[in-house]
C-alpha cells in the first residue's frame, strides 16, 4: 500500500497486531510517545488490518503536509 495516497476503498487483507504497531510507530518515528501514546498504539494494532492501514496512511500524509496553516 502506498501510504501517501489518499485511501479511496477499503484495504484488503491481514496482518499479525505485533506488525500492525509496527507500522503505526515507524508512522510517528520522531514523536516523542508516552506511555499512554504507547498503550493506544497497541489498542490500535488490534483493530482490522484496513482500519490500521488507513489511520497509518493518514499520519503519513499529514507529516508530508506539513504544519497546519494559521487561520
């Protein structure tokens, strides 16, 4: 899956949690997590694989859209 193109079907297919949360935190490398943050990503990783995958594409979009404008 290319992650920084907008979603526009339901992604397909599954991934083990431990992998899931993988990508959620390679996602949000260089934000500082807490210890909540951490517990959060690890409930994310157990949804399903296409609601994982497009929560990780909208991170990454966001970081590539940069700071948000003023106004």
């Amino acid at each position: 899956m290319n992650y920084l193109k907008p979603v526009q079907v339901s992604p397909s297919g599954c991934k083990p949690a431990d992998e899931q949360a993988q990508d959620l935190l390679q996602a949000l490398r260089g934000v500082e997590l807490g210890d909540y943050d951490r517990r959060i990503v690890q409930w994310l990783a157990g949804w399903d694989a296409a609601v994982v995958e497009t929560v990780v594409s909208l991170i990454y979009r966001a970081r590539q859209a940069g700071p948000i404008p003023e106004g």
